[in-house]
C-alpha cells in the first residue's frame, strides 16, 4: 500500500501542477473562479514553505524542488489574475498589499539553496502571505454574497490546512519549531476535521462529491498515520508525510473544482 500512495502522489502531483498552471494561463474569471484561485494562493503560501524544507532535509530532492518552481510559478500568475478582476477598491488594495509580501517572501524561496537559517525568515514570510491570502479570499466570497462561494471557500481552505500540518511537520524535523506553531499544529487539523464535516452534509453536494469527500477522509486517515508514525526512520516518516500530504491536496482540489463548476 506504501507503494501504491508513493506512486499515485507523484502521478497526481503533476497533474496538480499541470492543470493548474493550464487553468492559470486560459481561464477568464468568474467570481466563483476567482474564489477558487485566491483559495489556492493560500495552499501555495504553505506548500512553498513545505517543498523548501523538503529540499534542506533531502526529502524526495528533486520532486520538492520540482514543487517548489511550480509553486512559484504558479503564485505570480495567479496573483496577476487576481489584481485584474478584483471587483472591489478594498479587494485590489488587499490583492496590491499581497503582491509587496510575496516579492521578499519570493526572493528567500528562490535566492539561495534551502538552509535552516533562510528557513526561519521563510517560517514568518510564509504566515505574512498566507494572512493576505485568507483575506483576499473571504472578501471575494462576501462579493459574491452565495452560498456556492462558501463552499468553495470552506472546500479550497482544505487543500491549504494539508500543506500547513505538513509544513510544520518539516519545520519541526528542522529544528525550527515553537508552541505557537504547535498549537497552529493542532489547530489546523481540528479545523480540518470539522470542514470535512460541515462540507459532508452539504445539500448541494452530488454523488460525484459525495464520493470524493470520503476519499478525503481516507486519505486524511493515512495523514495522521504518517503524522504519528513510529517504528520508522525520520526519513521515511517525512516522505510519508509528503506524499499524503500531496494526495489530499489533489482530492481537495478536485472537490473545489467541482462545487465552482456547480456555481456556472
């Protein structure tokens, strides 16, 4: 079974990347899509963070770093498309204020090769543009003033609390840990496990989403295993949080990408 995750997060790490970056280039915004892509910068604020560490810590050396330039990519394209569709003064001034954040968290993710102490700075930078980020986002879903924004907010954040838990996870095995990144440890999978929750007995969902919701929270359940691991070395216990942490993104994904469909 160890195998078959392995290889199914690579597969579908790329086709996460790949989706995205096309969705990036082609996509006309629609308020719902637009909610969908903020949710996404704040994934992306996380997942950097993550991939960065992976990299210092020699953690699948060559898919973080593939990551990671993805990521990064990823992130400039999006925020151009969020600048030009902002709907609101408020909304561009959030969107103006991310883009002056993520130009020094971007030059400590790709300045320099991964080193504990660049890794401290990226740890705050990290926070200061997923704050941004998380506000960008509820402004557009109060815009949109529906109940389908919700849904995709609650569904989207889902992808971004996985990258956090494993984030801090690398943080940790890093050295560069403290309480109150513990307790945003134990914070985010609570808030996780009750917006599985909430979105599980979500009216509007269909069979399509319904069955992918409890994909998630079998993937979830493989999470916490790796989380809790023992009997294994920190190496693999590390990959095992990297690649579960990959998978439920890419169900979250999914499961976003369909409520927004909905919202056409």
């Amino acid at each position: 079974m160890k195998r078959y995750l392995t290889s199914c997060c690579l597969m579908l790490c790329c086709v996460l990347g790949l989706a995205s970056a096309g969705t990036a280039f082609a996509e006309t915004l629609t308020i719902h899509s637009a909610i969908n892509k903020a949710g996404r910068q704040r994934m992306l604020s996380q997942r950097m963070a993550k991939a960065y560490c992976q990299v210092g810590l020699g953690i699948e050396v060559e898919r973080s770093k593939r990551i990671l330039e993805e990521s990064v990519a990823l992130f400039d394209r999006q925020l151009a498309d969020l600048k030009s569709f902002a709907p609101t003064s408020e909304i561009r001034e959030t969107y103006d204020s991310l883009g002056q954040t993520w130009i020094v968290y971007k030059q400590l993710l790709t300045g320099r090769e991964p080193n504990p102490e660049n890794a401290k700075k990226i740890a705050t930078a990290s926070e200061d543009v997923l704050k941004l980020a998380q506000q960008g986002t509820v402004q557009l879903e109060k815009h949109s003033g529906t109940a389908a924004g919700k849904l995709i907010n609650v569904a989207g954040r889902q992808r971004m609390l996985s990258q956090r838990i494993a984030k801090a996870s690398m943080f940790r095995a890093w050295g560069i840990t403290s309480p109150q990144m513990a307790r945003e440890l134990d914070s985010a999978a609570r808030e996780f496990a009750a917006a599985q929750e909430l979105l599980t007995v979500a009216r509007q969902n269909t069979p399509a989403i319904r069955s992918e919701l409890q994909l998630a929270g079998s993937q979830w359940l493989f999470f916490e295993e790796a989380l809790n691991q023992t009997g294994v070395s920190r190496a693999e216990q590390l990959r095992n949080i990297a690649t579960t942490s990959e998978r439920i993104l890419q169900v979250m994904d999914d499961v976003t990408g369909m409520y927004e469909a909905m919202a056409r």
